[in-house]
C-alpha cells in the first residue's frame, strides 16, 4: 500500500505543478502576477494559503481516513507531496527549466542557503521524511522515497517534450 500511495503522491504533485504552471503562465514564481493578496504569513499569498490546505486535507484524506494509515505516515506524504510538486515546477516550467534551478534565478529561494545544488529547505524535508520513516519503524517508507525518485526521474526526462507542447500551445 504504501509503494502504492508513494506513486499517487508523486504522480498527484507533478500534475498540481504543471496546473500551477498553467495559472501562473510566463511570470510564475510565488503568484506574482495573479489577482491574490498577501496572507500576512510570510510570503505566502491567500492563493498559496487555499492551495496549501487543499493539499493538506487531501493527502490526510488520502491517508489517514480512505488508506487507514497513522500519523506519521500522513506527515511523510504531505512533506514529500510539497517537495515533489515545487521541484517538479522548476522541471516542467518552460521559463525556468533544470539548467535555471540555481540559487541565482530563484528568488524566492534564493534567499535561504544552497547545498549541492538544492535549497536548504529540500534538504531538510528530506530529513524530515527520514526521521519520520525511522519514527515509524517502516523501511518500506524509505524505499518509497526511491519510487518517488524514479516517477520524478522520468518526469524530467520528458520535460523536454512538455517545454516543446506548452511553448507551441501557448
């Protein structure tokens, strides 16, 4: 089940990530375009806010409540959900790409420090994601990270393809 749920998670947040791509078009990055307010919660927009919850009571609902799994595992997912789907954004937004993943053309990350290539804040829900598979005594959540990465792997492998559609369809 939970192999299975890693491949939900992974193949939900790279679709979220090109439906955010297709709402923040061209000038994409923290909605700084869209007709959206400032939630007062750092730089989070009322949009980031909605969207944010959204996916928090459907990966609870998706876990907890139709697959009967704990807390822990729940908390696994929505980390994993959120730095899958922002990294996936990088890949498959034409404007951007994996050559412009980098400290310099992100502003919004940019802010935080860097560490082989990735910001901290990946580091750490990676970490977190450890953590909470050690917590729950279930290898099997470890090696999920491995589906995930392989589902993600492929993802930028076809990007490419996607960057070609999306410039000859917009």
């Amino acid at each position: 089940m939970l192999l299975k749920h890693s491949i939900f998670i992974t193949i939900f947040a790279i679709l979220y990530s090109a439906l955010e791509i297709e709402i923040e078009g061209k000038d994409g990055g923290w909605a700084k375009n869209l007709p959206t307010v400032p939630s007062h919660f750092g730089d989070l927009t009322v949009y980031h806010v909605i969207m944010n919850i959204i996916i928090i009571l459907v990966v609870v609902y998706s876990t907890m409540l139709i697959s009967n799994m704990n807390l822990w595992i729940t908390m696994y997912f929505i980390i994993a959900w959120f730095l899958i789907e922002d990294f996936s954004w990088f890949v498959l937004n034409p404007f951007f790409t994996l050559k412009k993943y980098t400290q310099k053309d992100i502003w919004w990350h940019g802010r935080q420090p860097w560490f082989l290539g990735m910001p901290m804040h990946n580091w750490v829900g990676l970490l977190c994601m450890m953590i909470l598979g050690l917590i729950n005594k279930n290898w099997k959540l470890i090696y999920s990270v491995f589906m995930m990465g392989s589902v993600l792997g492929l993802t930028i492998l076809g990007a490419p393809v996607y960057h070609e559609w999306y410039k000859s369809t917009h």
